[in-house]
C-alpha cells in the first residue's frame, strides 16, 4: 500500500477543536487541494445545546445527527441519534471524489450509527489523506496526534497545516 497520511486533532469539551478543523481545512482548500467530507456542529436554544448536525464539509449537505428532542432506538448520552442512511450515502459520494478526507468527529455518537461507522472506517482503511477531530477517549497510532489545549489552539492552525503540507511534500 501507498504512504498515507493521518491528522488527529484531540482535547477536552469546548476547547476549540472543530474551530481549528475548519481553520485547517478552509487554508487547505486556499491552498488548492480537494478536501471533502463532515463535520457535527452542537445545536444550540435560548443558550442550551439540544444536539448535533452533521454537514458536509462544503454545507451542501446537512441533516440531523442527534437531538434531545427528537426520538429514536439509539440513544447516547441525553441525545437520540436520528441521521438518516440516505444522508450518509451522500457524505459517502462526496468523500470519493476527494484527495483530502476531513471528519470532524469520531466518536462514541458516531460509532452508535451503523451506517456512519461503516463509512468512517472505510474512510480510516482506504483513503490515503485523512485529518479527524477524534473523541478524547478514542486514539489512533496510525498517525500524527495533536492535542488541542486553550493555549494552543491559536498557534495550532498553523503547525496542523505545515505537518499537512510537508508530509505530502514528502509523499510525492
């Protein structure tokens, strides 16, 4: 099998991981390379998170990922998971026609989603590109481990995006 290089962004609740995700994967696309794939942003009423979305990187796919309102067989947590398989399939025709795969966040909630953990897995075992925003109980040795902190975080962009760069540099 080909080189492949593997990003994982990890750190506490509320500490500024998906932030940094974006910020690496939008100089990434300025940058000019193909990036696709999702993120989970919190749903937040009157100041109280009541879930989870899951978009495409590009927003052109968005659908519920888990709500406190919404109710279904899986629970994790407070939140029911309710994503639609449908909504997978088209993550899914997304992420194959990219050469960088982004997925922010994997995790106990996206494990619990047959159809999610299916495509996460595909993406860990066959894509040659991937950065991940990776639950704090959850770690990979097959790659780069970068641990978001409040002090950090500013400066972490910046050292993601270099290691990215130098690293396919390197595998070309």
């Amino acid at each position: 099998m080909s080189e492949r290089l593997r990003v994982y962004i990890t750190g506490e609740p509320g500490v500024g991981k998906t932030t940094l995700f974006l910020k690496v994967v939008k100089e990434l696309e300025n940058k000019g390379f193909k990036i696709s794939g999702f993120y989970c942003p919190e749903v937040r009423e009157k100041g109280i998170r009541i879930g989870f979305k899951i978009k495409s990187l590009d927003n052109e796919i968005e659908d519920w990922l888990a709500s406190v309102n919404l109710r279904s067989n899986i629970r994790v947590g407070k939140y029911y998971v309710i994503i639609n398989d449908s909504t997978i399939k088209k993550l899914y025709e997304k992420i194959e026609k990219a050469n960088i795969i982004g997925i922010d966040e994997i995790g106990p909630m996206e494990f619990s989603i047959p159809s999610l953990k299916y495509l996460i897995n595909y993406v860990l075992k066959e894509k040659k590109y991937v950065i991940a925003v990776v639950h704090r109980k959850i770690s990979f040795k097959d790659g780069k481990n970068f641990v978001v902190t409040r002090d950090n975080r500013d400066q972490l962009p910046y050292q993601i995006l270099n290691y990215i760069i130098s690293s396919l540099n390197s595998l070309d």
